[in-house]
C-alpha cells in the first residue's frame, strides 16, 4: 500500500483538531504524487514506502528533539520514509532526486530514515547536509 495523502496529513493533526491549510495540501498532493512515481520505478528497490513523518503542524514540529524551526514537513514539502537498513538511500542518486525534482538530507544524519523534500535547501546540492 502506498502513503495516502490523507495519511500524510493526519498523522501529527492531533486527532484533527489541527487542519491543514489549503497550500500545504496542494504541496503534500505533490509530495506524494512524485514519491509514487519514484517507487514505481523498475529500480526502485521499496514499492510501498513506510511513512515515518509526515505533515507537522508548527505546534508539533517545535516538540520534535532536532526538527529545524522552519522544516519543510510543516508546509507539506517534506517526508521521512523508514529505511532502517539504507537501501532505499543506497539506491538514491542526485541524478535520481533529480529526475524526480526531489531533494534528500545527507544519509549520514538519517540513519534509519530517509528525509525527502519538494524544495531546494539553502545549500542547492540534491543530497545536503542540514
């Protein structure tokens, strides 16, 4: 099964009591869209993705130990999927990110995660350091 929007929205809403806005809904849509035409890839080496993180309302994301203030998950820009054994990051290249418009947090400081986002990070490199 793939990660539904509706799955990525509601995982930290707190029950949802918290409401997404409308843009971070037209941006986890996309997230989502490009993360499922990634791992339809013939490559790719998960097919059904496992959301570890997904959207954060700012008021969850200031409670999350290491999170960046202005994080990407709180605008609907930014997933971490579970990779606890580094094979989807192996299999990652900046040429892949890239074919997908995606951008990913250096492997190093995601060890059992994989940390995607829509938007280019102030470095611009596809696979940065935070």
């Amino acid at each position: 099964m793939t990660i539904t929007v509706n799955q990525y929205l509601s995982q930290h809403s707190q029950g949802g009591q918290i409401i997404p806005s409308s843009e971070v809904v037209a941006n986890a849509t996309e997230l989502i869209r490009l993360l499922d035409i990634m791992c339809a890839d013939s490559s790719c080496p998960i097919r059904y993705p496992d959301l570890r993180s997904g959207w954060r309302p700012a008021s969850y994301n200031a409670k999350v130990p290491g999170a960046a203030p202005n994080s990407t998950h709180m605008t609907g820009n930014g997933i971490d999927i579970a990779d606890n054994d580094g094979v989807f990051d192996d299999w990652l290249t900046d040429e892949i990110l890239e074919r997908y418009s995606l951008y990913r947090e250096h492997p190093s400081q995601t060890k059992s995660w994989c940390h995607l986002q829509r938007v280019p990070p102030r470095s611009g490199k596809r696979t940065y350091y935070a």
